[in-house]
C-alpha cells in the first residue's frame, strides 16, 4: 500500500447473497485528483463507493486512506478521519437555515470551519436562507458544503450533478475543480453526464457488470473501444 495514495481500495468485492456486486476492482485517487467512475445503471458504481465509505460490507479486499488500513472501521470513524461523501439524494434539511445547518455538521467534527466552506462553495450569501427556498443548484452545493466540513481528504460524490441544468452542472464542476486545486481534496465522482466527467476527470475509472473495464487519463478511456462501443457512443 502506498501512503502516497489519499485513497487506495485493493481487491475489493461486494457480494449480495449471490450477486457479485464488485468484484476484485482495485482503484487508488492521488491527492488533489478528480477520478471519474462511470459505467452503465447495475455496474456497481454506487456500491463501490458505499463500501469506500463503510456503509456496506466488503466480502474481500481492503481500504485504505493515507496509507492506513481502514477496513475494519465504521462511517463515522471514517468520516472523523477525512473520508467523507455525499448521495444520489441531497441530505440537506429542508426547513432549516444553511447556516444553521453548516454549524450542527460542525459541531460534530473538531476545529471545524462552516464559514469557511460556505465562502469556497459561495454560499456564504445564502447563511440566513432556509434551504428550500433556494434554487436546486444551489441545494446540491449545500448538500457537497455539508460533507465537506472539517475539509475532509476526500470526498466520494454520487451523481451530486443529477437534476441539474447544464449551466448549474458546469458552475458545481468549477467548484469541485477549485477544491481539489486549492484545497488538495481528493474526489471520487459517480455521474452519468459525460460532458461533465470528461471535462473535470484527471483519471477515470470504467466498471462493467462489478469488474473494472478500463481506466487511464480522459483521452485513454475515451479511446478505448469497448469503453466507446458500450457508454460513451456518439458522445466519444
């Protein structure tokens, strides 16, 4: 294992009774990088990350942050240690003020800046608003500044651009690419919009069926014929 690795997850296999959600994929994110992780609805995309993150059980293999085998820890302990994610679904709370919000996130993680987060996601303006009365756009960036308090290494994103319309998708991928250039956040980023993932993507990981397929630079998976002929179609 390389300490190197912000994040690093070997052999890892998922199993549901006798359905092999993963299946042996192996994967690592540098620090500061954005990896994409695409591939078709069943391909294991969301149970990859749910077992990087300690809501599922891995039936083989090991995770590891920073060099550390965190395996054997629980969500919360990952999460205390700078592993942090966000869902298909915002976890926003809808009738309760951002700021309000930011601070109770806060209040669970030491030496915490909510304020801080706000001002990089440019929500700093939207404090005093209660959260369903802002825009859409807007409620993804509260629901990515939520997980991103105590500025965690890395964050593990599910589809955060779903529901949104292409200018609101481009500005949330700006955002995303400044933390991983200023703040050296790691990102692991499941999203169907190609353009998106191809745009922000140092590397990008393809699964097929729980197996990893390809992997490489933007342009190397973009080449890669079975990658072409299967998900990316006139979109290579």
């Amino acid at each position: 294992m390389s300490a190197n690795y912000a994040l690093e997850a070997r052999d890892l296999s998922v199993r549901y009774g006798g359905v092999t959600a993963n299946d042996g994929v192996s994967m690592h994110l540098a620090q500061g990088e954005i990896r994409g992780l695409i591939g078709p609805n069943g391909a294991g995309k969301s149970t990859f990350i749910d077992a990087l993150s300690g809501r599922r059980a891995i039936a083989a293999g090991s995770v590891h942050l920073a060099g550390s085998d965190i395996t054997a820890l629980g969500v919360v302990e990952r999460r205390l240690l700078g592993l942090s994610r966000s869902f298909q679904r915002t976890s926003i709370f809808p009738g309760m003020r951002i700021g309000v919000q930011m601070e109770l996130a806060a209040s669970k993680i030491p030496d915490a800046d909510p304020d801080e987060v706000m001002r990089e996601l440019g929500l700093d303006r939207l404090a005093g608003r209660v959260a369903d009365e802002i825009s859409y756009g807007d409620q993804r960036r509260l629901d990515i500044a939520l997980a991103l308090v105590g500025r965690p290494s890395v964050l593990l994103l599910d589809e955060p651009m779903a529901g949104l319309s292409v200018e609101e998708s481009m500005k949330l991928a700006r955002h995303l690419r400044n933390l991983a250039r200023n703040w050296g956040v790691s990102v692991l980023l499941v999203e169907h919009d190609m353009e998106v993932v191809f745009g922000i993507s140092d590397s990008i990981t393809v699964l097929e069926t729980g197996k990893l397929l390809a992997e490489g630079t933007p342009d190397e998976v973009r080449a890669h014929p079975k990658v072409r002929e299967a998900y990316l179609g006139s979109a290579a």
